[in-house]
DNA sequence: CTGTTAGCGCGTTCAT
DNA sequence: ATGAACGCGCTAACAG
C-alpha cells in the first residue's frame, strides 16, 4: 500500500482536493452528503493527513520540544510521563531528548527541535550556559523544576526544602549533619544556610559527593563507597540526599557496613519518587502535576497570544513526607 | 528574529537558493569560495533548515516511532535511552510514546506515527491485537522484547528464562514454588513446564497475582496486600517474579511480614535492572545493548533495502545473576 | 559550476 | 458550496 494524498481521495471521491482539506478540517461550509461520501473513502483506505506537510503549511508542527537532564533518576521519568499525557490532551506530540547535563548537547537539541518546527520547549536546564541564547529564540520556552531569572519558569523552593529539612533534625534532636549531593546547589545553601540560623555549622567533611557524571547504579556506588573509605564511620547522625537515589545508594551502603537507618543516621531524600515510597524513605514531595500543569499553561498562552512581556516566575513550596528512615528521636 | 528560509540566505550570499541548498547538502560540485561565503552567512545569521520541508520533499522525517507499554519499570527507560543513543548515532531522532498496555492507544501511537511520516517503527506490543495490520503497513517495523510470527522481532527466550530460574530454586533445595506476576505468560510457562518436568506441579495458590493495571507503587502494593491477607504466610520457599519491582515490591511487604528474604523465600526478579543491583535481588539479566543494536540493525536495513522477506526473528538467551535474594541453601 | 524550473502534500485565497 | 490557482521551504532535474 502506497502513500495516500488529498488528491487521491479526491479522485475517488469525485471531488477536488481542497474539499476534501475542508471536511479534514471541519469547515461547515461543505455540503452534508458530500462530506459523508468523503469521509467513507477516507475511512476505506485508511488515508492519514501528512504532517510534514500540514507543519510546513501552517507553520506549526503541534510538537513541544522536551528536554531533559536525566532519566536514571524516576522523578524525571515521572515528569516526562505526566508532561506527555497533558500535551496529548491539548493536541500536542512531545519530541523527547535527553542533554545529560551537557550543555553542548542541550543546545544541539534545542536546534534540533527548532529545526523540526516545535511549537514550544520545555527544559530542565543542564546549567545556566544556554539561558541566555534561548531567551533570545523566537519559540516560547519554559524551564521546570529550577527558577531562571530571564525565563518563564516553574520551580520548587530549594533553599526552603534544605531549611525544612534541617528543621525537622534539629527537632529530631540531631546535632552533626551531613549532605549527600553532586554540588553546591539551592538545596546545599538552604541546609547550611538553615544549619547557621539556628547556630549549627556544617562540617565539609560531612559532605558525601558524588561526580555530576555519577548518574548509574555503578559509578554513584563507587563515589559513595570512596566516601566510606576516606572518612572511615561517617561523623553525623543524620544527611539529607540530593534526590532518592542518592538517598537509597547511600542506605544501603551504609547498612552493608552495619550502620542503621535510621537509629545510627536518619536519611530524608529528594523528589519523593517511588523508590522513596517503595523503601520507606522520608523525602522532599515534588508537586510533578501542578507542576506541569502550570508549566503547559504558561507555554500555550505563549504560543498562542505571544505576549513576550516580562518573564512568569513561579516557586512551588516544598513539602517534607516523613517515612521510616528518618523517623527517629536522637537522644544523648 | 523571524524565521529565516534559504532564500534569505541566498540573497544575504548573493547566490541562487539552490546553491544554498547544495553547500549544506554537502555537494562537491560547488565553488569553494562561494561554499565559504554561504557557510559564513549561515553560521552568522544562525540558520536551520526546515525539517518539515525536506521531509515533505524527500518523504523521510528520519525519525523513528518507538512506542511501549509502560515507563514505570526501569527496564523500559533503559531500552528507550539505549535506543535513543544508537538512533542519534545514525541520525535519527526517536518519537516517544506510552501505550500503557493498551491496544487502541497503541493503534492511535501508530496513526500519528505514520502522519508524522516516521521511516520506522520500533514496538513493545500491548498486545497480538495490532500485530496482523502493523505487518501490512509500508512503514517498516520491528519488534522488540517479544517475538511475534508475523513481524521482524527481537526478543528473550522467555521460556528458557522461567527454565533456568527453576533449575536453580530445585539445585538450592526448594520443593515450593511461588510466581509473582500479572499474567500467563511464556515466563510462567517456562517456570511451570520445568518443575513439571523435574517432577513438581505448580501449586495455583502460590501464585501472586498483579493486575496488568497496576504498574505504580501504590496499585501494586495493593494487590501484594490482598495476597497475604488472602492466603495468609506463604506456602513457597522460593518465587520468581515477571519483573524487578514486583519482586522489590514482593520483597518488602515480606519484610513487613517478618518473612525474610532469602531465608525463608528465595527471590529472583527479571530485567536485572538498577533496582535488583542496588537491592542485591537476583535477576535475570535482559542484554539490552544487543537487542538494541540488532534491532536498529534490522530497522535501517528494512528502510535503506525494502527487502520484504520472510521476518527476522532473532530470540537473544537469558543469564542469571545470582545475588543474595536467592544464595541460599535450603535443607529440609 | 550555477541558476531556472518543477513539485513534494497541504491549507487558503479567490472566483464561480 | 465548490474548484482553480498559489505558496509554505526544500531538493532534484535540467539547462547553460
């Protein structure tokens, strides 16, 4: 079976071709039997609109560019999912790529997403290196989960998580700190920031790091197992965790070493993904759907008013849910 | 900044639009100097070109369709990157989209495929349901996971799997068998057939059953629950499980239930996933990076040759990795 | 080597 | 209400 076009169903049908884009289209101003007939012929031979041509057409793909830093971590996986089914509800295709935090390969993919024609792109920024050149791109754009300042944006309140977080120890009665993270991100600066509020400080050798490139089961293992080696028995009693993974790689590192969670180290993860659930892992509670769908509201009126007026900045309050790993009162 | 076309280029270099054309496409018959200049203006102005044009003129998007059937399992998110990888090796782009199990979701994945003009199909089957009118489409197509009669497809030995997983519960001393799964499939036929034919019979009782529909954290649990308030303590010694989160998921409710893993169920789980590396669940190891790389393989020959042969049906063996679920001797 | 011409499949005037 | 004609941006065939 051979492509099918217009032309063909109009020929089968004894029409012209346009007649058959209107009833395609529902434009009224077509006779009902006409319709009817063209719509048989359609069904019959099973013709499919080109889209190729219809985009070059209208200037329009209905295709949203998505791209993102990871998929290892579910919460991104979640984010994709959900941003994929509220697209599909409005008419739109997702073009899903992945920068692994490259900002090269965010930006190949952004052109490349230009190239085909999106109508829109939604981020989760690899740094802040292309912030400036997508700003000046004539598709909207959106960034989720972090807040740029020269982008619409849609992000969580970092620096209040990591104070929720230390707030929740110190009331545990926790004294000695640690962070397991890749850097010194929002999270990081609202812990330590929180930690110095209440006249803690943070010990740097209570930082577990892990290499930004340390995103599988292997070489995050390895980063946290060097960390055992290094400082021996960690000197804190408690650690909030960059995201679940972190948090689950950490756990179960350290329970191989006979440390308990959560009576010799309470653990609170971030992103609150099933493994957290699944595990009994407290975590920081990402708002995925509102998330999304605030972000999908902000680009379609974008797309479709072009409004370029100041840039919508949105911060989502974070949410502690507390499971087992870091339920736990510290006494001594 | 508007859209820029080629003519525009043309008239910034003083050349016609099809010698445009010919320096990006890379055609030798053109004069250095002037290739220089049109690249200039090019890299100057930030020039694209219009996929949706050249696909409209050479009928090829090089995108490939890839459609599955859940993202909840981390095996799928693996095969859809490792996928991803080796298609942009090639130059193509990957369309994404989730059937969620269901056949008429899958069928409409296919219809958007086919108008976005993709030049191939790759599918984790819902179902047999589509199967028959997917082997009669232009568009060339394979199938992975699974192996299907009609189509080129490329999957694991299901049956060996459940084999090898019996062969190793019998050698480690078990006389009670259990299966964690949704539904009978060559994995359960495999597992039954071997105890049958080693002299045991599957009791029906010991059959954890999941709903097709269950594929997050909360259903599944649900249903894991309802077994143990249903039958009470189990009476297996060991199970196997169609995939590495109902296994995990198996494996805490058992915890909960003081029913340790493997001393009093040896567990094994299938994908062999981040999840079973990070919880030491034995698994069955799926090889990923050759399903992928023999499927584009037979993709881009089907594309580039049009061979309409009989199918390719390339069905990869299973390996088991034994971690500490199941090490464990049992002496009765 | 380069420009002119045509046409991919569709939506959109403009006539009728 | 319908058809003829045009053009979206690009590649390919053909002249010159």
């Amino acid at each position: 079976m051979t492509k099918l076009t217009m032309k063909d169903i109009a020929r089968l049908a004894n029409v012209s071709q346009p007649t058959v884009s209107r009833v395609i289209n529902g434009n009224k101003a077509v006779n009902e039997d006409i319709a009817k007939k063209v719509m048989k012929v359609i069904e019959e031979v099973g013709y499919i609109p080109n889209k190729a041509a219809q985009t070059l057409k209208k200037s329009s793909s209905h295709i949203i560019g998505v791209c993102v830093t990871e998929v290892y971590n579910p919460y991104f996986v979640e984010l994709i999912e959900t941003l994929e089914a509220e697209c599909r509800k409005i008419g739109y295709n997702i073009l899903l790529h992945n920068s692994k935090h490259n900002p090269i390969t965010e930006w190949e993919s952004i052109q490349n997403f230009l190239a085909r024609q999106v109508d829109g792109l939604i981020l989760v920024p690899a740094s802040d290196y292309n912030m400036q050149r997508i700003s000046e791109l004539s598709t909207p754009s959106v960034i989720i989960t972090q807040n740029k300042p020269q982008l619409d944006s849609i992000g969580l309140n970092h620096l209040q998580a990591g104070k929720i977080v230390v707030e929740s120890f110190i009331r545990a009665g926790h004294k000695k700190f640690g962070f397991i993270g890749t850097e010194i991100d929002e999270k990081f600066l609202g812990f330590d920031g929180s930690l110095r509020e209440n006249g803690f400080t943070f010990d740097k050798r209570n930082y577990v790091r892990l290499e930004v490139t340390s995103i599988d089961n292997f070489l995050m293992r390895r980063d946290i197992e060097k960390y055992f080696t290094e400082v021996g028995r960690p000197d804190f009693t408690c650690a909030f965790a960059a995201n679940d993974i972190m948090a689950l790689e950490f756990m179960k590192a350290a329970q191989e070493r006979n440390i308990r969670i959560p009576e010799d180290i309470s653990l609170v993860g971030f992103d609150d993904t099933y493994l957290a659930k699944i595990m009994g892992i407290s975590s920081i509670h990402q708002p995925i759907e509102e998330m999304v769908k605030m972000t999908i509201e902000i680009l379609q009126n974008r797309i479709e008013h072009e409004v370029s007026s100041t840039p919508v900045t949105i911060q989502l309050e974070p949410m502690l849910i507390e499971r087992n790993s870091s339920r736990w009162k510290r006494i001594d």
